[in-house]
C-alpha cells in the first residue's frame, strides 16, 4: 500500500487516500500519534554510503547488504552473505501477488491497475506480458498440481488457469452473494483452497467501483461501465469482509468473519499447518467500520479446518514506525515475512521478518513500499518483493515452504 500526505500533512495510505478523494469511508491506519512519529523522512534506504538500485550501479554490498538489517542475532542465520538486494524490473503502477512456477521457473506477478499480469524468466531474467487482459488481478498462487490460481477484482473471483488451457472459477459467490474482491489466495496441504475477501477491488484504479447506490458509488457519480466489458457494472458490494475455504467439490465455507478480523489481506499456513496467519490492513472502498489497523492475526487450526482462537500476532510497529502488513509467506523454520508499507518512513518500507513465537528478527528495507512477497528461485531460497513500480528479489540462505 502506497502513501500520500493529506491537507495537514499527514500520511494517508494508498488505499485510504483513494478512498478519502471519492469514498470518504476510509480511515487511518494508525493513530495520530504513531503517523507523527513517521514525519521525519530520511533521504534513502541508507544514507552511507548512498544507494543505487539501477543495472549498472556500483557495488553496495561489503560482505553483507546494508539494507539487510538485523533486529535479533537469529536474524544473522537467514541471511546471505554476499547476496545483494537487486531490482529485477520497474514500470508497473502497482506490483502485487507474485507466485513462482517450479515446473516453468519463472514469476508471476500482478500490476493491477495496467491489467495485466508479468513474467520474469529465471534463465535471462527477462519479463514480459504474460496475461493481459488480467481482469485486474491481485494474489496468484500455483497449487500443487503446478496450476495457476488468480484472485481477479474486476469480476470479484478466484480462478485458476487448467493445464489444458481452460479457466475454471474456483469461487466467485458464498451463499448466494457475490464477492468483494477476492485477494489473497493460497492452498492447505489437504487440498483445500484459502481466500481473503477484502472490498480493495471495489474502486477505478485497481477494478470497478458498485453500480449506482452501492458502497463504494452511494451517489452514483461514479460510471463502472466506462472502459469495461460490456458485462461489467452490475456489480454491488453484498456482503462484509471474510476469509473462506473451498473444498476439492466446490464447498465454499466462510472460516473467519468481519467480526473477528477486519481487511484481511494477505494469508498463509505455519509449516505444519496448525496455524493461520492473515494481515488485516486498513479500511477500503465502502467501508463505514474502523477497519483493520496494520496488524497481522494468528488463528489455531484443526484438522477439519475450523479456525480458533484468533489473536493478535503482532502489530507490526518497529522503531516506533507502524510498518503495515499486506502479503505474507513463511520459510522452513516457521519465520513470517511480511511486506511493510510505511508511508514517508521510507527506511522503513520493505520487508519484516517474524520468529513463530512473534519476536523480529530483522527487515530488509526497500526504497519502495512492498506490496506481496514470496519464496522462489530453483531452490526456494530467494525472497522475490512485489514492491509498488519495482521487482526486487535477495538469495537468503532459508527456504520457502514448498506445500505440494
């Protein structure tokens, strides 16, 4: 989620900032008193020496990358000595929901407001449009049988691209109503699909706001039909915010509900599968509640898939900077990483980094805010970061959790 200032200088993220220009249902993440402590704004990611992310920059990694930083010792056993932090590409307006093909080694990842969805190559490192138009797509995962899965917020659900080059819908109603725009989306070992259904979507720059009289357009002075397919407009916000189960026979079950977690964003399994990880971020498009607050919630779970026991994994403030989570991931030891939108703190974009019992272990700092992240690479050990315009990818010497 990106930042802008409000008329008395305060930051205001991405989505808020939208919804403050047309929604005026949005609110801010954190308390005033936090988003005063985010004023001063140093001049890069690192002030020494200065640091340059272009292709034919000089060196900037001494044995270790500066930009790694390192907030507990453990942090030091995850990190990669003399692998840099680079920028893989830039030219998206908003990267997001990247996934990496095993089978193809390549990323997928989402610019959502272009439409479209982008590939880099592992062999040469080139990218390319791999699917466009992408009905606004956001989260992307590959499941265990190497398809594609998509979180589409134009049409408000989940999809996933058939080896024989047919699109199923996986989900895109719970009871008879339609979804608000679907998220995030990850599997269970069990074979069970997760999806977060926050109203993100529901805007003109990452999808298509409500028909007239709908949460997002109350006045209608909004035309949802402009720059659309001829079936898009109809479409009404129904329902409040969820996190839902489907089973292999379609079964859509709602897990946790807007009254336990608000926004939920990003998700992921623990290793062992005995627990849930969601982000809950900041009030979107429609909303009249508080919203989420940049925090990220840890629930129990059973064997049959229930949820209990959600609490507050943490609140994702360090330094006294509120580092506001969207996608999340796990590697083999149970750590979270978590992508971090600080707004004008901008040393403070980037990633966080979570041990299972909720101690930080460190950051890698971004000279954007970093919207989703995931473990790819041919052996699982590089974090790749959906980061605003940018593509950036750092070895670390962990792995992501490969759930096939």
């Amino acid at each position: 989620m990106t930042h802008r200032e409000d008329r008395n200088g305060k930051a205001m993220s991405r989505r808020q900032s939208i919804g403050a220009l047309g929604f005026g249902a949005a609110t801010v993440l954190a308390a005033p008193a936090v988003l005063a402590q985010q004023a001063p704004e140093p001049p890069s990611t690192v002030t020494t020496p200065p640091r340059s992310f272009e292709p034919d920059a000089p060196p900037n990694v001494y044995f270790v990358d500066p930009d790694l930083v390192t907030h507990d010792p453990a942090f030091g056993a995850l990190i990669q000595a003399n692998a840099p932090i680079k920028r893989l590409w830039t030219g998206s307006l908003w990267a997001e929901g990247p996934a990496w093909s095993a089978v193809g080694q390549y990323l997928v990842w989402s610019d959502i407001p272009n439409n479209r969805q982008l590939r880099w190559l592992q062999d040469d490192g080139h990218v390319s449009v791999m699917r466009a138009p992408s009905n606004n797509s956001n989260g992307n995962y590959f499941d265990r049988q190497g398809r594609q899965l998509s979180c589409e917020h134009l049409t408000r659900r989940v999809v996933r691209y058939e080896l024989d080059g047919t699109v199923t819908i996986i989900a895109d109603r719970f009871e008879g109503k339609r979804f608000n725009s679907p998220n995030d989306v990850t599997q269970h070992q069990d074979g069970t699909i997760w999806i977060t259904d926050p109203p993100y979507g529901g805007q003109l720059y990452e999808g298509a706001p409500d028909a007239s009289g709908g949460p997002s357009n109350p006045d209608g002075h909004l035309d949802p039909r402009v720059g659309q397919p001829p079936d898009i407009g109809d479409a009404r916000r129904e329902m409040g915010h969820g996190v839902y189960r489907v089973t292999e026979d379609g079964t859509i079950s709602r897990m946790i509900d807007e009254v336990q977690l608000q926004n939920p964003n990003g998700l992921c399994f623990s290793p062992d599968f005995d627990r849930l990880y969601v982000s809950s971020t900041g009030a979107g498009p429609g909303d009249t509640g508080e919203g989420g607050k940049g925090e990220i919630f840890i629930f129990d779970l059973a064997e049959d898939g229930t949820v209990s026991n959600g609490r507050v994994f943490t609140d994702c403030i360090v330094d006294d900077i509120k580092c506001s989570p969207d996608g999340v991931c796990v590697d083999v030891y149970g750590n979270l990483w978590a992508s971090s939108s600080a707004g004008r703190a901008v040393g403070y974009n980037g990633v966080t980094c979570w041990a299972p019992d909720g101690r930080l272990l460190g950051r890698i700092r971004l000279p954007e805010v970093c919207g989703n992240l995931c473990f790819g690479g041919p052996k699982r050990n590089v974090l790749f970061m959906a980061a605003s315009q940018s593509l950036y990818a750092v070895p670390m010497a962990t792995q992501g959790v490969s759930f096939g």
